[in-house]
C-alpha cells in the first residue's frame, strides 16, 4: 500500500494525501461486520469486526458489559450506574491515530469482558 500511495498520484488524492508528505506508517486491516476470525490475519492483513472498529472509535467499551441490566433482567445496581460513568477510558490521555492502533491491535475493547 505505501509503494502505491509513493506511485499513484489519484490514490493519494482520493485520499487527501500530499504525495509530498505521505505517512510514515500506513496500517490495512480487513473490517467485516461478522465477529468470526476477528484478530487472525490473512495474508499479513489483520481481520477486525466492523462492531470493534465503532465501539473503539466511540470509546464505548463499557456498554459492551450490560450497563442497563438488559440481558439479565435486573435492574443496574448503583455501584453499576458509577462504574459505567466512570470507567477507564481507552484513550485517557485522549484520542490519537497511534492509539486507535494500539487499541484495536492489542485487542483492548474485549479485555474487560
């Protein structure tokens, strides 16, 4: 992908990109809206669920233990409504692209779970 981002000039400008001053780093993963495979890779791509790109995107790990009591029919306890406003972030020290990497690569939306 980099050497054609270096060779393409209308792929560098379907994507916004100063042939100029290209990325340093460029990532590719395969996003799929089924969980199967998720974090296997194929031919050197990693496969991630379309559901974990938007969950670490909107940093909502934390709806993804039952918050509201849905699943098991109880209602949230007090100690459930605090944890879920307080929960740890995945981007504390705020958002950045090496960050969003971090996260998806190292598979931090499922650790809570």
């Amino acid at each position: 992908m980099k050497v054609l981002l270096g060779t393409d000039a209308e792929l560098c400008a379907t994507l916004g990109f100063d042939r100029a001053a290209l990325p340093a780093c460029v990532h590719g993963w395969i996003v799929d809206t089924s969980i199967e495979s998720d974090h296997k890779r194929f031919n050197g791509f990693l496969k991630v669920s379309l559901e974990e790109m938007i969950v670490a995107l909107r940093d909502d790990r934390g709806l993804l233990n039952d918050p509201e009591g849905l699943m098991s029919g109880q209602p949230p306890s007090e100690a459930a409504l605090i944890d879920l406003q307080t929960r740890a972030s995945l981007y504390s020290a705020g958002f950045t692209a090496k960050r969003f990497v971090s996260v998806v690569e190292g598979e931090m939306v499922w650790e809570q779970l």
